[in-house]
C-alpha cells in the first residue's frame, strides 16, 4: 500500500511541477529553482520507491523510506508553491 501511495504522490507532484510553472507564466527566481532540485531529488525517490526497489545499502533504505519522502516532497512543494506565488 505504502508503495502505491508513493507512486500516486510521485506522479502528483510531477504533474504539479508541469503545470504551475506554466500557469504562472514567469520566469523561475534563483530561491525557486534552488528548492526545485531538492524537490525533484525526493520525487525521483518516491518514483522509486513505487515502483518497488529495495536498495541494499542501509543509507539509501532508509533515504527512500516514505516516512522521509512524504513529509519532504509535501514541505517542499509547499515552501515552492508558496514561493512562486508570493515572491
């Protein structure tokens, strides 16, 4: 279920990522594209995750766990989201 879940807020966000920038009409700020990268790292995670791999090291086990991807693809995407629209 958890995998699932991730695969569901993985895709969410990226579709997100499409539209906003484009809904806004402008150009990135410097604040906004240095939160993306991290942003883009923990979807990429989550797409991972999803789609069931298991990695050996437990460094990245623990990276790719959902209880670390959720909580920074949402806190990410908030503080991006409310950047781009206030700044």
């Amino acid at each position: 279920m958890a995998r699932f879940i991730s695969l569901l807020l993985a895709i969410a966000a990226t579709l997100g990522l499409l539209f906003l920038p484009a809904m806004r009409g402008g150009e990135l700020t410097p604040m906004e594209h240095g939160l993306l990268s991290p942003l883009m790292l923990a979807i990429c995670g989550s797409f991972a995750h999803g789609l069931g791999y298991i990695p050996r090291n437990p460094v990245l086990r623990g990276v790719l766990h959902p209880g670390v991807l959720w909580p920074s693809i949402g806190v990410l995407g908030a503080v991006w989201i409310a950047e781009s629209w206030v700044g």
